[in-house]
C-alpha cells in the first residue's frame, strides 16, 4: 500500500503554486515553475527514498524567497523554523549579478547543512535535465557553465546519499554528451 501523502506538504504545494503562479520557467515551453518544485520533490521522495518531512517541505518552498515577496519569517511562521532555515540556505542573493551569484553557490556549497544539501543537489541535477530537455535560448556556453558550476557545487556537497551522487553523476555525463553533440552539430 502506497504512503499518504502529508497534510503539510499538499499545504505547501498549495502555497507554493499560489505564490508562484504567474512564474514560468524562462524558455522550457514556457512550464508553470511549480512544475519544477514538484519534480525536484519527488526526485527526492521517489527516487531518492527521501522521508524527511521539513527536508521535503523545504524542496516544495527552496526558490519562493527568492522568486517572490515571501519571506523567511512568512515561511517561519506557517511551515516551521526549520523549514525556513534549510530554504534560507538556498535563497540566492537576486541582487548580485548572475555569475556572482552562481560563484557564491560553489563556495558557499560546503557550509550547506545536510538536508540543504541533498535540495541543492537534485535541484542542480534537475535543472541540467531541464537544460537540456528543453528549448532554451542559451548559447552553448552559457549550457556549459551551468554545468561547470553544477559540478563544482557537487563536488563539495556529495557523500551523504551514494545513491542520489550517483544519479547527478549520470545526469551530468549525460549533460556532457549533450552539450557535445549540440557544439557539434
């Protein structure tokens, strides 16, 4: 018999939807963003075996400081202290410039608490999946630094799921061919 799903991981599904509900994933056919926090979730449920309710919370909400007007003391507030500590982790810095954001991922990776590790690691392996699925108006070198950086921030955060290293490890060298056969053609 298959899990119940938890009350509050639907409620933040429900937030997260409404928060982001005019987002759209830049290029990728123009997807509803939330599409990617459901596939990032359940990579971690499914595919990783990932049970850890705040961790999960967290994977639902990891972009919505970042992307909208919630804040960490909203999320506090409805989905716990943890919650908004592991997304707080994630939330990049939108006003620096996109390369300087991207380099602080890579040194800020190893500071990651555990659960905002596994988050930042399938959420790197689902993007390179996206990049490369889909139609996106970006050069090949702005595909192949994403995946530099990807690795890079893997390389400091693997260790604690052989089996979810292993999964970006594949994603990745499937990236690479890739990008190989789109500089090809």
């Amino acid at each position: 018999m298959p899990a119940l799903i938890m009350p509050e991981l639907l409620e933040a599904l429900q937030f997260a939807a409404i928060h982001h509900q005019y987002d759209r994933r830049a290029g990728y056919d123009r997807l509803p963003y939330i599409n990617h926090l459901i596939k990032v979730t359940n990579c971690l449920a499914n595919r990783i075996g990932i049970k850890d309710e705040a961790l999960l919370l967290a994977a639902v909400l990891h972009d919505i400081v970042e992307d909208t007007e919630v804040t960490v003391e909203q999320l506090e507030r409805r989905f716990g202290g943890e919650v908004a500590d592991i997304v707080e982790e994630l939330t990049d810095d939108m006003s620096l410039p996109y390369d300087e954001r991207k380099r602080l991922q890579v040194e800020q990776a190893s500071k990651l608490s555990p659960k905002a590790r596994v988050i930042r690691l399938v959420d790197k392996a689902s993007n390179l999946r996206d990049i490369f699925n889909y139609p996106l108006d970006w050069s090949a070198e702005k595909k192949a630094a994403y995946l530099d950086n990807a690795i890079a921030v893997a390389e400091r955060i693997k260790g604690d799921h052989p089996k979810l290293d292993a999964w970006f490890d594949e994603t990745a060298a499937w990236a690479k061919q890739q990008l190989q056969a789109q500089q090809s053609a």
